[in-house]
C-alpha cells in the first residue's frame, strides 16, 4: 500500500510519497499515521499495488483527519456500504477498491476477519481483492476530495 500526498495547482500536479508499506504483515489490523502540512489544496491518494499471491491483499478502514474542521468530509469509516466520497480512479489504475464485511475471500489468511471500526464481521471496510486475475504491481486507486489544512480543532 502507498498513500500520496497529490497537490493540484493550476500548472502542475504532483504526488508525494508520504507513506508505504509492503510485505506480508498478517491478517490483523496496523495502524498508520501520517502528518501533512499543506498551504495549498491536497489530495490523499491511497494506491494498492498487487503483490505475490495471496500476501497482496490490502485492507482499509477508519480513515480520519484530526486538527481540521468540525464537518470533515474525508473521514470514512466505510460503514454503510459507502466510500465517504472518496472516489476509485478510473484511467490510471487496472482496478477498484471495493466495500467488503467479513472475511475479504474464501482464500485463507486473506483480509481481516472482522473490521476495525465495530470488530465484527458485520462492519465494513474497503479492500482490495488481490486473489482475483492480478498482474504483479496492477494498481487500484482511491482518491479523496481536495482538502486544506485549517491548523484549527473542530
């Protein structure tokens, strides 16, 4: 998984590198925490890159941006069979990021057994599905919408 820091200006869109992890880590939830500080409008992209078999599989959930206004709309827990307005890209990727709840596929040790946001089966997450007719380093993009760094608490 990479997340990138996308900042679009009227001349020139860049992606900045602000986190990556790879490898098979387990099929338990990591935490991951990344500071921005950011004049200008940003995106945060998260890309997940398919990897050997069954230890490409990624999972997210309870995304959320502290220190910004009160009615942040790129928190997402994925609950309710929704992205939160986060947005799969369409032209730069070969797949999607879907909304899963439960095992994430019948192929042991694939995804979490449960979500993060309830620790149930019946809470949702987004995933991708690596078991499924993948090329090694086929992408799947998730983007948000544009945000800015308020610097303030809500």
């Amino acid at each position: 998984l990479n997340v990138y820091v996308s900042t679009n200006t009227s001349n020139n869109d860049t992606r900045a590198l602000v986190w990556s992890r790879g490898a098979n880590v387990g099929n338990v939830w990591r935490k991951a925490q990344i500071s921005t500080e950011y004049k200008d409008p940003f995106y945060i992209v998260f890309e997940g890159v398919v990897g050997n078999g069954i230890e490409g599989d990624i999972s997210i959930d309870d995304v959320e941006r502290l220190a910004v206004s009160c009615k942040e709309p790129n928190n997402c827990d994925f609950e309710g069979d929704t992205f939160c307005g986060w947005e799969n890209v369409k032209h730069t990727d070969k797949f999607d990021w879907e909304i899963t709840s439960g095992p994430s596929s019948n192929t042991l040790l694939s995804g979490p057994l449960t979500d993060h946001t309830l620790g149930t089966d019946d809470g949702s997450y987004g995933y991708i599905d690596t078991n499924k007719q993948r090329k090694l380093n086929d992408t799947a993009v998730l983007i948000s919408h544009s945000m800015t760094d308020t610097g303030s608490s809500g």
